[in-house]
C-alpha cells in the first residue's frame, strides 16, 4: 500500500512542477480564484432567498448531487468504462508487487477525488448556511466519504476484478444494472413532468417515498434524511438496508479471487485513452473503446478550387453511419421533445415569444461541441497549397457544420414553436436565431484556434469563446428588445438576427485573414 501511496505523491508533485512552469497556469489560478471568491459571497444569499437556510434545504442538496452522480458512476461501472489506466500506469504500477485489487482501487481513487473536496465544503457550509449541528455534518461527511465510496469501491471490483464468473455473466449483470438505473431514470422524469417547478419538483422527488425506497440510491438519501429530519419507520429501514448492503457488498469484494486477469484489457485501454486524448486535443470526438465503422460511399467532385475541402469532407461523412449527424443532433431532439413538455404551461405560453431565442442562445452557449472536420483542414499541409483564396478555403471547410445546424435547429424550433403557438414566419426567424449564433461559435472557435493556438491550452480556447459569444449574444438580444418595442416581435427577431450575423460576418474574416497568416508561417 505504501507503494501506491508513494506512486500518488509523486505523479502529484511532477503535475504541480510541470504546471507551475507555465505561465497559463497562474492565469487559471486567478479565474478560478475570481470565480471562487464570487460564488462563495453569492451563495449564502442565493440560499436565503430560496428559503433553504434550513436542514430541509440541506437534504435538497445532498439529495440533487446524489441524483446527479451517483447514477452515472454505477453505469460507467456497468459497462466497465469507470477506471482510467494511462502508459505510465502500464509500464509502472502493473509490474509493482502489490495486490491487483489495489490496482483496481488506485484507479478507483482517481475518481472519487472531487466527491470528497464536495463533501469538505458541504460541512462548513451546513453548519453555516444551512444551521445544522456540526456534529451531524461530521457524521455526513463520515457517511458521504466512508460508506458511499466503500460501497462503490466494492461495486467496481466485483465488476472489474471478478474471476469466479464469466465475461458473460459479468456483463449480463451490467446489463441488469442498466436497465434499473434506466428505470429509475424514467421515474424521476414522470414525477417531474407531473410537477414542472425544478425546485419544487427536487423537494417532492425527496419526499417521495417510493423514490426513498430505491436500492442503494434512495437508501442514501433516507440515510441523510434520518440523520438530519430524525427518525421515520422508512429512513430507519431503508438506512438498516443501506449499511447491510455496504457491508456484504464489502465483505464479497474482499473474499473475491482476483489475480490480475484484467490487465490485459486495462493494457489495451491504456493505448486506446491515449488515442482518445491525441484526437480530443486536436478537437475531435473520440470515445475509448470504440472503433468507427466505415461503410462505401463515392461522390462525384464539382467545381474546383477550395471547393475540393467540401466534397472530401462530404466522402468522408458518407462513409459514416450517421452522415452528418452526431451528438449534437441527439442533443437537440431531446431539448425539442423536453420542451414539448416543460412549455405547455399557459403561463410559459404567455411568454413564448422570447423562450424560443432563450432556449437557442443557451444550447449555443453552453454546448461548446466538438470542432467537426474543419479543425482538421485547417492545420492539414495540403488546404495551404489549394490555389484558392482563404475566405473561399474557410468557407467550404466549414459548410457542413452550417448544415448540420439548420438541421439542430429545425429539431428545436418547430416542436417548441408548435406547443408555444408562434406563427410559422415567427418559428423560421427562430431558427434563423439558432444558426446564426452556432455560427457565431464555430468562427469564434476558429479565431481561438488561430489566436491562441496551444498558449493557453483548451481551457483558454472555451474561455476565449465564451467571452466573444457572450457579447454577440448579449448585443443581439438587447438590439431584439429595441425592435419589439419600436415595431412587433417579428422585428425583434429580424434585428437580432442581423446583429448576430454581422458580428458573425466579421469573425469570420477575421479567422480568415489570420487563416492567411497561418498559411505564411507554415
């Protein structure tokens, strides 16, 4: 154990050398210190006028991270994805003489580090914010800590490290779990369909009892419950359940014949996570594990030129089972199909008018996405030899994302536009909205790229973009509000979209003069 003790503190030590020889790094320390400081003043406040300064508020808290994470660390473990092993722990901690059960846990441990810095602020901030006894919150902080991570510790061997049954049953088990957690999943969003008030809707999914009673999630929530509320016949049984199940859960992991005979999946992982974080610093999606699937395809080249970038990217896209699509497009169903439901009250219908631009400007700012194949053609040696112009070499490197987004957008507009009785020319500048300012990000994106580069590594590239895009957004919404108040709704839209896709127009000549710049260097 004190080798993997030992191994910890090192790779700590040369992380923390290694960033403070940067210079980006104390730009970071000061944002995230900035934005520390900022929450930290506005929480106490933002609880008060919630009405959560109290331990009820407290048991909405603990019971909204439970919800949030405990869910998806039991499914990661389901599909044995949960565990990250990189080269270094290859070549270094496999060949140590230490137990594979505490390899499996060094792994493990990786993953439990921001739950336990969550549950170090949680007891002050009870103690202070929410006024309960500090004596309970040490106890919380002992449960949150010690019980929670026992018991998906134990999980994750009994998953990752079990010999006694086969690849088969081992996996059908995961499957079983799935289906529960997918279960549950759909529970909590039938009560919350039934009830659309997100806080009020967190308030009655704790009290539920039903949900009290889930294994292991709603036990966990009872246990807070009975440690903060006191004793009900419920939270004892469902706390009894809890414990026991920690215990013989514990007890089956320890008792478990393990001898090492993941290590040769946990090797070829390593190499795939590698792989993953090469494609994800150049921009692209990667999924470990995974290995795409290409089908034929052929297409006949029009044109000539930088027009070759589109066609290429048009082969490429044939060739996947999805074409164009991706996450990005499942992501807009589900808002469209999620928005049918939360904007049926006649209230929200009162104000349709601005939550269709709403619900775009928050899906652009929020979703940074994935760079697509434009990321690629920028920095490939053969786009700087095309004998075309860069405006003309951006453009067509970038033309699909613009059709992918008409697509996104037509999937939010219409079924939100439709239940919030917009007029159809209302739901069309909607979606004009939408593309603009996916627009807005991608060619804020490319000026990042060419700006920034790999200075301030990707943080600085979503920092920089955040910026710039929050100013289009802000801009064109206050030029929106000035045309509805001088002429009608449909005005409003009209200006913002123009707003938007001048400031668009000008990044986007922007990138592509920096794009000339970076073809001169190269």
């Amino acid at each position: 154990m004190s080798l993997i003790g030992y191994l910890y503190r090192t790779a700590f030590k040369n992380k923390l050398k290694k960033a403070l020889k940067k210079p980006v790094t104390y730009i970071y320390f000061v944002l995230v210190g900035i934005y520390l400081v900022s929450f930290f003043v506005s929480l106490p406040g933002l609880v008060e006028k919630l009405n959560m300064a109290n331990p009820e508020g407290l048991i909405i808290v603990l019971s909204f991270t439970a919800i949030l994470f405990l869910p998806l660390n039991f499914m990661s473990y389901a599909k044995r994805k949960g565990l990250v092993f990189k080269q270094s722990d290859v070549q270094f901690l496999f060949t140590m003489p230490v137990h594979p059960k505490l390899v499996l846990l060094y792994a493990h441990l990786r993953t439990i580090i921001m739950g336990l810095v969550l549950a170090a602020f949680l007891v002050p901030a009870g103690v202070i914010m929410f006024h309960v006894p500090i004596w309970k919150m040490l106890l919380y902080f002992i449960g949150a800590t010690v019980v929670e991570n026992v018991l998906e510790g134990s999980i994750m061997l009994l998953l990752y490290g079990n010999e006694r049954f086969s690849e088969k049953t081992v996996k059908v088990f995961g499957h079983l779990l799935m289906a529960f957690l997918f279960a549950m999943m759909a529970y909590i969003i039938y009560l919350f369909l039934q009830d659309k008030n997100a806080l009020r809707f967190i308030h009655t999914l704790v009290e539920n009892r039903v949900f009290q009673a889930i294994p292991v999630i709603g036990w966990s929530i009872s246990f807070y419950r009975l440690l903060l509320l006191g004793p009900t016949t419920l939270n004892v049984i469902c706390t009894a359940l809890y414990f026991l199940t920690t215990i013989v859960f514990l007890v089956m992991a320890v008792k478990m014949k393990c001898t090492g005979l993941f290590y040769e999946d946990a090797m070829k992982f390593a190499d795939d996570y590698e792989e993953a974080l090469k494609k994800t610093r150049r921009g692209e999606m990667a999924l470990v594990g995974k290995r795409k699937r290409f089908g034929r395809a052929s297409i006949t080249y029009k044109g000539s030129g930088a027009k070759a970038i589109y066609y290429k990217q048009i082969l490429e896209y044939k060739k996947n089972r999805t074409f164009i699509f991706g996450w990005n497009t499942l992501i807009s169903l589900a808002v469209g199909i999620v928005g049918v439901f939360l904007f049926r009250d006649e209230d929200v219908k009162n104000m349709g008018m601005f939550v269709l631009p709403g619900v775009s400007a928050y899906i652009c700012f929020i979703f940074s996405g994935y760079s697509g194949k434009w990321g690629k053609e920028i920095v490939n040696p053969y786009t700087f030899l095309i004998p075309d112009s860069t405006v003309k070499k951006l453009w067509y490197a970038t033309l699909v994302e613009h059709y992918r987004s008409i697509v996104d957008g037509l999937l939010i507009s219409i079924p939100i536009g439709v239940v919030l009785r917009l007029t159809p020319l209302q739901i069309v500048l909607g979606l004009f909205i939408y593309v603009c300012l996916q627009a807005n990000k991608l060619y804020v994106l490319v000026l990042a790229e060419a700006l920034i580069g790999n200075t301030l590594g990707q943080f600085g590239k979503q920092l920089f973009k955040m910026i710039f895009q929050g100013i289009a957004i802000g801009i064109g919404a206050i030029g929106a509000f000035l045309g509805t108040l001088l002429w009608n709704l449909e005005f409003g839209y009209f200006i913002m979209i123009v707003i938007c896709g001048l400031i668009t127009l000008a990044e986007f000549y922007g990138a592509s003069t920096l794009f000339y710049r970076m073809e001169n260097n190269s």
